[in-house]
C-alpha cells in the first residue's frame, strides 16, 4: 500500500500528464492536493472511491467556434469554452472570461478553483467557467453585441436554470450578461431570469451582485483582522485591478474606515496619498472605459507609474484583484519587509505559490481566492433564489445575507485548519473544507 503522500505525488503526475500544457490547471490542482494528506488518512474511504481523481476530471468540456463581424465587415473567428466541471453540489455554476489570454488551462484552472469555491458558500451550487480569447478592449457595443450573440448561439443548448449557470468574469460584466440573456431568450422563446446572473437589477437581476465579490472580500479580510483582535479601521491598503472586483472592494474598505491609496489596469498603477478618488475611478471604469493613467491626468497629487510595481507600494493591507500569478515570491517579500499584515485575493490565483509560503512562513493573515471572493458567486446563488420565487429582495437584506455567508465561510476555513492542526492557515482550511463537502456529496450519490 503507498501511503497518501505518495498516492497524492502520483494522481497530481497523472494531471499534469493526462492534460498536458495547461500550466494553470497543474498550479491549481497541485495547490489543492497538497493540503490533501491529513484528509486521506482520517478518510480512506475517499482514496478507496478514487474521490480526488475523479474530482480533477471535468464531468465535461466543451469548445466551440465563435465566428463574428466587426464594424468594417471584416470576419472574426474566436474560440469559445465551457467546462462542466462538478455538479455533485447543484447545477454547474461559474462565470465567463473573456480575455486574450483564455485557452482550456485558465478555464479548467478557473472551473476547478470554483468547484471548491462554491462548496465553501454552502449554497446548492456545483462548479464550471466559460469564456473566449476574443478581446473586448477597443471593441465597440454593436462589436460586442455580435461577439456575444454568436457565442450564446452554440452555449445556449448546453445551459440552463437547473443545468449551468453562467456569469461574469474578466471583461464579462452587466454589458455582456445583457447581450448573451438577450439571444438566449430569443433562442429559445423563454424568459427563464435563473439562466445567467449578474443581469440588471431592472430586469431580473439581484441588488449588490455588481457589488458582491469586492464587498465579500473585504468582509473576508475584515474576518482575518478580527480573528487577531484588529480591523480594517485606518489600515493603509492596495488594491490591484480597476475593473469589477478591484473597484467595490475598495469602495467597502473606505466604508470601514480604512484609505486605499493605490490600484492599477494591465498598463500601469496610481498612487494617491490622500487616498483613492472612487467616484473619479468608476467614472474612468465603468462609464468612460478608459484607462486608469487618466485619474492621475485629472487628480493632479496622484502619480501614475507605466507598467511599474504596485506591491512595491507600502501598506498593511494588500487586495489582488486583477490576474492569476500578478503577485510574486518577490512582491510577496517586499510587501512583507514594508509591514503587510493581511493578504486578501479578490482575484483568482493571483498569488504564485512561492508568494504564498513567503507569507505563510511570515504570519501574514493570508486570505487564497477560493474563500475570499466567494462572495461574488454567493450572492449569484440568491440572485437564483430570487429568480426561482420570482421575488427581488432590498439592498439592505441581499447585504446582509452576503455578510453572513461571508462571516460562514471564514469560520468554516478558521475551524477546518484548526480540527486539521493548522491553525490560522486558510489556504489549507478551505482546500479542506471544500473538498470534504464535494467528496461526501459525491459518495452519496454513487459512482456516476
Ligand atoms: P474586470 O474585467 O472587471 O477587471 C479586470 C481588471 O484586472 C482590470 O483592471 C484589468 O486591466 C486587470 N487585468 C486583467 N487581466 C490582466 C492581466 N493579464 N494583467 C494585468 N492586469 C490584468 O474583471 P473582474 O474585476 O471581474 O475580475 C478580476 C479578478 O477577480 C479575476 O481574477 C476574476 O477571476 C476574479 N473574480 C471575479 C468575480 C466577479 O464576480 N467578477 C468573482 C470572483 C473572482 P485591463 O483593463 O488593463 O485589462
Ligand atoms: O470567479 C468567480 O467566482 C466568478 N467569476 C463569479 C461566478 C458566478 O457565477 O457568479
């Protein structure tokens, strides 16, 4: 018999040969089996039902062409992705990426990530992620309009409310939802509001969805603070990213009192002493669509640095919100020498594995991904709760039930790696904990 160290070594070598190239797929899976070893030997019978390979197997993956016209009539043909990952839990649940850089690794990286990620909101919700290389910078809405119609033209027969329900990602927002919801419903004649979430609150969508993800993360570190007797009141914070995530957790981290004084797009980074403008940033963001250089051209004490380190800037607070692996061993040390006291990933994977230890080994109060932003896909699953009884509830309410399912899900990842004898390591914690509640579904429902 090998022992589970062993046996972990060997399932993680078979990913990597089984899907060979997916670099971040490999990061992900091997992350996770890591913190497998302590679970295998208080259950054997998840190694004896092969529980872990079966788990790193997507139940199913589709890729697809996605052929389009832009505004001077020249053809377009992008590749399209939805992998079905685990629906032990609920039906396929995970958002849509499009971005350049999507191919089947990010994806099954992403799916894989949101598997254990939904687990932890304890919310009936499996995991899967979609999206395409097409690149939506420069594009204009009629451009993206048709992107986004020839895309929901082959997706639209592989979903639905009690099968996958797609959402948001990297450059997939209220816009896009808008656009894929439209030709679903023309597709098939229905108005079925639970197919797709992070739709307009005017028509089907849940309030604070837009909100979620960077609102629940800032819960998540608020957590992590308390757990050590602190708070996020006066903390000089960095966010990096200026899109969906980046810009509410900023806005949550000014509510409680602390002062962001740094973000960044794929360009550059600004840093504002005085703390960041957010009016100004959704303005650039959300209504103009421009570049973050412009808050530096209007706010005249803010300084913008092209393509530099923004993890070079000191603060205690640290929030990744933009890429997987933006934050590095290196950054990692940086952020610890200028006094960093807790690491929160709004984004997914943001941190290389390397940058991890370093804080670790550290003490910093590090928050992974997978249980830090889970309060974007949380708050997709009440807005599915509010599509199946046709209801919409307030701002006040949605909020509040998002903090509690966030206050949850630190417990569960607090308690997790403390019963394994980790305390105070959430990495291990929420590897844990959702991987337990995935492989007891899973049991239960038979070898299918
Ligand atoms: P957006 O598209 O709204 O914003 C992405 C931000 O990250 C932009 O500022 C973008 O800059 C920057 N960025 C993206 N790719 C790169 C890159 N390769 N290098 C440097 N910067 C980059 O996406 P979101 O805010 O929704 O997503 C951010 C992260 O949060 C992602 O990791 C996503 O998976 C994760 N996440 C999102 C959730 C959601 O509900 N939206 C939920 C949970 C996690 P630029 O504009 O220059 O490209
Ligand atoms: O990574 C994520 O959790 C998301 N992009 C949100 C997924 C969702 O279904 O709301």
């Amino acid at each position: 018999m090998s022992s589970p160290n062993e046996r972990l070594d060997s399932i993680y070598q078979q990913v990597v040969a089984r899907n060979p190239g997916e670099e971040e797929f490999h990061q992900a899976v091997r992350e996770v089996i890591e913190s497998l070893d302590p679970v295998l030997r208080r259950y054997p019978e998840f190694a004896e039902h092969k529980m872990i390979e079966r788990i790193c197997e997507p139940e199913r993956q589709i890729i697809f062409r996605v052929p389009w016209e832009d505004d001077r009539g020249e053809i377009h043909i992008n590749r399209g992705f939805r992998v079905q990952f685990n629906s032990a839990l609920g039906p396929f649940k995970g958002g849509l990426r499009f971005h350049p850089s999507v191919y089947l690794g990010i994806i099954k990286f992403l799916g894989f990530e949101q598997v254990f990620k939904n687990a932890l909101t304890g919310l009936p919700i499996g995991g899967g992620k979609g999206g395409s290389d097409f690149d939506p910078k420069g594009r204009s809405d009629n451009e993206v309009m048709r992107f986004c119609q020839s895309f929901m033209t082959e997706m639209y027969r592989h979903i639905g409310e009690y099968m996958d329900v797609p959402a948001g990602d990297i450059g997939v927002g209220g816009r896009e939802v808008g656009y894929l919801f439209g030709q679903y419903k023309r597709l098939t004649g229905r108005y079925e509001s639970g197919v797709l979430t992070g739709k307009d609150p005017a028509w089907g969508g849940a309030l604070v969805r837009r909100e979620s993800t960077g609102y629940g993360a800032v819960y998540f570190v608020d957590e992590m603070l308390k757990a050590r007797n602190d708070s996020m009141e006066g903390k000089i914070c960095v966010v990096s990213g200026s899109g969906n995530v980046a810009i509410y957790t900023i806005e949550k981290i000014h509510q409680l009192g602390g002062k962001v004084v740094a973000c960044s797009d794929s360009a550059g980074f600004v840093y504002d002493e005085e703390g960041l403008d957010l009016d100004l940033i959704k303005q650039i963001k959300e209504v103009e669509r421009r570049r973050i250089k412009a808050y530096a051209d209007t706010r005249k004490q803010a300084k913008y640095t092209p393509k530099g380190d923004i993890w070079a800037v000191p603060c205690q607070v640290a929030m990744p919100s933009a890429t997987q692996n933006e934050l590095d061993e290196e950054h990692a040390r940086t952020l610890v020498a200028n006094g960093c006291l807790a690491v929160g990933e709004g984004a997914n994977m943001p941190t290389t594995p390397a940058g991890i230890r370093v804080f670790l080994e550290a003490g910093v109060a590090f928050g992974p991904g997978k249980a830090t932003n889970a309060g974007g896909v949380a708050t997709s699953a009440l807005e599915m709760q509010q599509n199946a009884s046709r209801d919409s509830w307030s701002f006040e309410y949605t909020e509040e039930r998002l903090a509690s399912i966030m206050r949850g899900v630190h417990r569960t990842c607090w308690e997790t790696a403390k019963d394994f004898d980790q305390p105070g390591n959430y990495v291990v914690g929420a590897n844990i904990a959702g991987f337990i509640r995935v492989a007891e579904a899973m049991l239960a429902l038979g070898l299918v």
